[in-house]
C-alpha cells in the first residue's frame, strides 16, 4: 500500500474503537505535499463529523494552523503561547512564536525606540518607522529602548510612487521575486537586512529595482533582549 493509503487504514483503525481523544503524532511525516494536503482536509472533515477531542503534534505551523482550534507553540520542552490561530499569528506574545508562525517568515528589523513628543518613532537599519504614541502601542514606560520590529508580508506594501511619503514608508530594493499564482512574494534588501512583502502578480517591479515601501498593516515590537512581545 502507499504511505496515503496506510495512513487512512491506520486512521480507519482508531476509529472503529471510538476512542474518547485521538493522538495524532506527526501522521503525515512521511506523505509528499500533495498527499499531505489532501489527508489533512480528510482529518479536518473527519474532525468536524465526529466531534471527537483530538491532540495533533506536528513540526508543520500550516498543519497546525489550518487543523486547530487552539494551538499550543512548544519550545525546548516548555510552553511558549497557547491560543487560538488568530491570536498566534496576529498577537504573537515571543519573537519565537512570531518567526515560527506564518509563511512566508516575518520580516525583522533591529534598532530602537526613540521618543519624539509623545509619539514613538523606530530607527534602525537605514530606516525610520513611526508607530503613534507610546500609548496606543501599549508600551510601558517612555517607550524607548533596543527592539526588534516584525512586519508580516501582508502588511508591507510596495508603493511606486516614488514620491510617496508618510511616517511609515522608508526606501527598499527588490532582491527577488518568488510568484505562486494568486500573489508574489517580493523580497526586498532593506539596509542589512531583508524584508518580504506580498504583493498583486501583475505588480510591475524587477530586481534591482529601488522603490518605496509602507508598513501600512500591523506591527510587532519584541524585546531584543528577551523576545517577549512589547506592544499591544
């Protein structure tokens, strides 16, 4: 049999016992990702029919995100955050769970805090990024102080205007271009770093080409220290 049809027997096989919870240890490891696509839908449906508790361990975060209800991140044997999918991926509370979550990998960015009246403003990297006051952030304190910034690649946007200016927009380079149909994800050379924004398939950009880039979505401040999360 193949490694699809072994895994719907052993499944089958659980079952029939009708067991109170289903432990599922990594049961697609060994399926390629077509396979893997399709067992997982069959799970979800089962799932959803039986009704039946199930704990789902997987190294897989698209696994973990698209079968969940509540997601637990494990790190070095200890729980790191436990929620559900939208608060893992759009509240991550460590810089372990926000750069483990989410495909294509959060973007990060070092610098610092610096206050300017009563709004808060990130250096770092060849950029400046305003954030609002140190209020709204939620950030404790004057809101200053060595961070690392995510931003997700749907919340970097490219604008080619190359005019275009606002608190958040800083200048970037295209470094590569990954296309997969309905969007392509644009990698973007950002001082030393790079960053990575989803963007429409008929945007017209190249490589090598300099544009304008705005953090237009969501944020992510993390302490640089200890990777727990800053603002709200």
């Amino acid at each position: 049999m193949s490694g699809g049809q072994q895994q719907r027997v052993a499944l089958g096989r659980a079952l029939v016992k009708e067991p109170a919870v289903f432990l599922l240890d990594e049961p697609f490891s060994n399926l390629d990702a077509a396979l893997r696509s399709r067992m997982r839908t069959e799970v979800k449906h089962l799932h959803l029919r039986l009704g039946t508790t199930s704990v789902f361990v997987t190294h897989d975060q698209e696994e973990a995100m698209t079968l969940s209800d509540i997601i637990a991140v494990m790190r070095d044997g200890k729980l790191v955050q436990a929620g559900s999918q939208a608060e893992i991926y759009g509240r991550p509370r460590h810089l372990y769970v926000a750069t483990f979550v989410g495909k294509p990998r959060m973007g990060l960015l070092e610098g610092t805090l610096v206050a300017e009246g009563t709004d808060v403003m990130f250096a770092g990297n060849g950029v400046r990024i305003g954030l609002g006051s140190a209020e709204a952030q939620g950030l404790d304190g004057s809101g200053t102080g060595e961070v690392t910034l995510g931003i997700r690649a749907e919340d970097l946007v490219i604008r080619l205007d190359a005019d275009a200016t606002g608190p958040r927009v800083f200048d970037a380079t295209v470094q590569l271009l990954e296309p997969i149909g309905s969007d392509t994800y644009v990698e973007l050379s950002v001082g030393d770093t790079s960053l990575v924004s989803r963007a429409a398939p008929d945007l017209p950009v190249t490589l090598g080409l300099p544009v304008r880039v705005e953090a237009a979505g969501r944020l992510h401040l993390f302490d640089r220290t200890t990777g727990d999360r800053l603002n709200r």
